[in-house]
C-alpha cells in the first residue's frame, strides 16, 4: 500500500454510522450495569450514585467496543493528536472559554425566561429534568464517588469528547465531505447531544476552529477542561458556599435577565470577531492529514 493512502484507508474503516451503533451498544450495556450497581447503601439509607460514575461507565464500555476498530484501521494517536502547542499560545486561546462560557451561561437563562413565557409547563419539566440529571447534591456519604464524578466531568469527559468529535468524526466527515461542512455537522451533534444545545454546538464549532488552526488536540482538550472545571467551581461554589442547590427558584429574575442579555451582547461581539476571522472553507486541511505527510518528510 502506498503510504499516502494510509490516512484515507485509516477513515475507511473508521466510519460514523459503525460509532453511533457502537455508542448504542454501549449506551444500553452501561446502563444495565450501572443499574446494578447505583444505589449504595449507609446505615439503612439508600444514595444515588453520581451521574460521573456512569458516564465513565459508558466511556469505558464504548472504547472497548471500537478497541478493535480503531486497531484495525491503523489510526496513528500521535498524528490525531498532533504536538504540544506552546504554552504561551495555549494560553492565548485558553481565554476564549471565558465568552464561551459566558455565553452559555446567558443564553440557558435567556431561554429559561423566553420558555416561560411562552410555554410554561414545557419549560419548567424540562429545565428541572436537566437539573435534576446534572448536578449531584454534595454529600460526605459518597465523597468517592463525587470525587470519581468531578475527576470524570473535568478530565475524562474533555479527553473523550475531543477525541471522538474534534478527532475521529470531524476527520472522517472532512475527508468524507470537505472540512467546513465537517465542522459545522459534527458541531451539530455535539451541541444536540447535550442539555445546552445552542451553546454547545458554538463551543463544539470553534474547538473544531482551533484544532485545524493549532495542528494539537491539546488546544480544544484545555479549552474542555477549563470549561468543565469553572462549572463544577460554580455549581459547588453555589451549594456549599451559598447553602443553596441549582434550583430553578435560583434562576435570576426578570430584573436580572437584562444583565444577562447585556453580556450577551458583549460575548457575541467578541466571539463574532474570533469567527470572522477564522471563516472555514474547503481548502483547509484537517490536522490529521497534515500530520501525517509531515512524519512522512521526517522519515
């Protein structure tokens, strides 16, 4: 086999609809044994374990249904990956998950108060059924495992995710397609994927920005971290500092919300300025291929 037919040969075997039965798979698997194991119990009273324990529940099932896969088609971790940015140039784009976060933050509120207008009931059910899924109650009966969650949620979660999205699917749709249609589709299902949709699948659009732009995972790796870090700090912060739980009484009031659509003013002009700059287009290369034709020129 010619050698630059090894990154394409890679992806051929590496195939979207193949991963999404996998994650099916691994979803109901997961399940059945996390339902197995959930509920432990402390001197006649029964806890619910973290939603961190099953999410690595999930990730390790998952990997272990494509280990095969991703052995067979050869993929090369160092060219997905790339190189270790500088730490300088890390940190410079490190500061975009401040509007990132910003962002989300304002527009689950703004959606919060527009939802209530309009549909109550919806929006109520729906708001508390994320709440519900999303934040566990501290409680020194399950340190470990809360403490399992939060290494899950700031470390587990950003590495999986950007491998999975920013690495493997968005290379497999860009040699598919091209590549900004390879961004914005797989920035799509990771925005549907989770509870704040919209603001995710603009996160999810430019980690995929800064990973073609850097040649490293690393780079939207960091970003994850941060992001998922300053959330578990918030939510924390708001149940042991505050004595009180994400609730949606806690959910700024209508006074408040102009704050709100202020900042999002604000972050929407910054964002817009990065997003303008950065406009995908069909001759960029996912850093994949350009890794691998650079380890090409070193042999």
């Amino acid at each position: 086999m010619k050698i630059e037919l090894v990154p394409y040969f890679t992806f051929q075997k590496i195939r979207a609809r193949t991963l999404v039965w996998c994650s099916l798979l691994s979803l109901f698997l997961s399940s059945a044994i996390y339902t197995e194991i959930n509920t432990i119990s402390y001197n006649n009273e029964t806890y619910n374990l973290p939603g961190g324990i099953y999410s690595i529940l999930f990730y390790s099932v998952f990997i272990l249904i494509i280990s095969s896969i991703l052995f067979r088609s050869r993929l090369s971790y160092r060219n997905l990956f790339g190189g270790h940015p500088a730490w300088l140039t890390l940190a410079r784009y490190s500061i975009l998950t401040i509007p990132l976060v910003s962002f989300s933050i304002a527009i689950i509120i703004i959606q919060y108060h527009i939802g209530m207008a309009l549909v109550p009931e919806f929006t109520e059910w729906l708001f508390e059924d994320n709440l519900e899924t999303y934040v566990s109650p501290v409680n020194k009966k399950l340190l470990i495992a809360n403490i399992i969650s939060i290494f899950n949620l700031t470390i587990i979660t950003p590495i999986f995710e950007e491998f999975f999205f920013r690495g493997i699917l968005l290379t497999r749709w860009s040699i598919k397609w091209n590549t900004s249609k390879a961004i914005f589709v797989s920035s799509i299902l990771f925005g549907i994927l989770h509870s704040d949709i919209i603001g995710k699948i603009l996160f999810g659009y430019v980690l995929a920005i800064l990973y073609i732009k850097t040649r490293s995972l690393y780079v939207p790796i960091c970003i994850h971290i941060i992001n998922n870090t300053i959330a578990i700090i918030l939510q924390y912060y708001s149940e042991i500092a505050l004595n009180t739980s994400l609730e949606l009484d806690n959910i700024p009031t209508k006074t408040q919300i102009w704050f709100w659509i202020i900042v999002l003013i604000i972050v929407i002009g910054i964002l817009f300025n990065f997003l303008r700059k950065n406009i995908p287009n069909k001759e960029w290369i996912v850093p994949y291929l350009i890794n691998h034709g650079h380890e090409n020129n070193l042999n």
